[in-house]
C-alpha cells in the first residue's frame, strides 16, 4: 500500500538529500516540514503514515514531535534520522521504529523500509510498538551502522566536485566555521561540510571521536596536533600537522579542557 512519509529536518539539503532517497521507492510519497510545529501540522492533517524525524533542531526537537503526535488519533510510525547515536536507546524506549545515521545510505534506508511496510501492514497491537523489541533493535542499529566496539561516525560528508562525498574523519585536520559554511580543512584544501550549518552541529556529529573545540570557530583534530605552546593571556597557540602547519588559538576558557583532552 502506498506509504505517506514526513521528512522532518531544519536543514533543507537534508531534507533534499533524503527525499531523493526515497524516489527509488515507489510506494512511498515525501512531504517535508522544517520545524517542530510544522511537523505536527502536517501529521494532523495530512494522514502521514511514517516520519522520518531528525532529533536536534532548534526550538523543540524530535522527541517534542513524537511525543504531540502520540496525541492525535491517528499516530504515525516514527524513524528518527540524526547524525549521532546518542539518543538511540531513548528512540525505542519512546517507540521508534527504527534510528538511522546520517549518512544515511540507500541500502540501509531500504531495510528501514521494510520494517516500515511490516508494521503497517500488522493490526494494532502491543506488541507492535514499544520495549519487548528493544534489545534486538539496538542490536540491528548497531550492526547496520557498523558501530560495535568502534569509534561512532568514522567518516564525514562533505561536497566535492559538485557531489557529496564521504571522506575519513582521520583526515580532517580541523573544522572551521565562516560566515556561511561549515569548512573541513584537510591535507589537500578546504571542503564544505554537507549538511552542517554550524560548529555547535559539528561537534553533535563528531562526538566520540578525537575532535577538541579551540574556540567559537574552530574545532581541531588531536591526532594532528603537530605541536603547541602557551601564549600570552593563558591561551595556548597550537599547530597543526598539515602542510600549511595552521596555526589554532585555544582561547583561555577552553586551556584548562585542552590540556586535560590531551592528558597534561
């Protein structure tokens, strides 16, 4: 039967990249909304069958959309779409059928899919929803997203020759905010970050991995720290081990949360 699905992500490319996702998949029809509140609208009045939900957005996030549609008579099965695993338990223990990482690829969102397209096809019941399928969901989440025993989130998109590509985050010698973008800075330039509007969402979609907060603007990789010095009104000038040897200003603030990240 045909699936209505909600894409619900404050960032538009996000919401692009993912309904572009979908277009392999006939039986289901993408509609999007960029806020909690219109995310609740449209699942009032437009009888959404799924939502494909981003968690952290500004103002009220995911689990604020989840919890009012829980509200209405007709509830639409939810899978939650952010780019870290924090909140996965928290995303079943809520009912969520299924939690997908950004990136998200197209094999795994077709797994998704077809869990999608079983439940709906179940007649209500307990145990469609809820708890006694924790365990083995957090399991599936796991092995999918290639995460068990390993450092979360391994690779970053970013746009590069007019496509997106993922590259190793071990590759990133730091990540710096301007204006407008969102830059990776590497051994062979600057790239912009897909999907990332911030720094403060660079570090959500870095967490777990060796990645330190210099200052407002940058965010530096520890592995490629070439060295570092104190400097004048406590702060600390660090140089990276790129081949511009980029030099990074930890402000005072964060010299106490440098040196313990690095272990002195």
């Amino acid at each position: 039967m045909p699936i209505r699905a909600l894409i619900v992500d404050d960032e538009a490319p996000a919401r692009d990249e993912l309904a572009y996702l979908l277009q392999a998949h006939r039986d289901v029809e993408a509609l999007q909304a960029a806020s909690a509140e219109e995310a609740l609208e449209r699942i009032a009045f437009d009888h959404v069958d799924l939502v494909f939900q981003d968690i952290q957005m500004p103002g009220q996030d995911g689990f604020h959309v989840l919890s009012g549609a829980q509200q209405l008579p007709h509830t639409p099965l939810f899978v939650f779409v952010t780019a870290f695993d924090t909140h996965a338990i928290r995303a079943f223990e809520e009912n969520a059928a299924d939690y997908l990482l950004k990136p998200v690829s197209p094999d795994r969102l077709a797994k998704s899919l077809e869990r999608v397209r079983r439940l709906l096809a179940e007649p209500p019941a307990p145990a469609r929803q809820g708890a006694p399928h924790l365990s083995g969901a957090i399991e599936r989440l796991l092995s999918s997203a290639g995460q068990a025993g390993a450092k979360p989130l391994g690779r970053l998109a970013v746009e590069q020759g007019g496509r997106i590509a993922l590259i190793p985050t071990s590759d990133v010698v730091l990540i710096e905010a301007d204006d407008k973008h969102v830059l990776a800075v590497t051994d062979t330039g600057k790239l912009t970050c897909h999907g990332l509007s911030t720094l403060a969402k660079a570090c959500d979609r870095l967490a777990g991995l060796p990645f330190f907060q210099a200052n407002r603007a940058q965010l530096i990789n520890l592995e490629r720290i070439a060295e570092f010095a104190p400097w004048f009104g406590g702060k600390y000038c660090v140089v990276m081990a790129d081949p511009a040897r980029t030099e990074v200003t930890v402000s005072r603030n964060r010299a106490r949360a440098f040196k313990e990240s690095i272990g002195i």
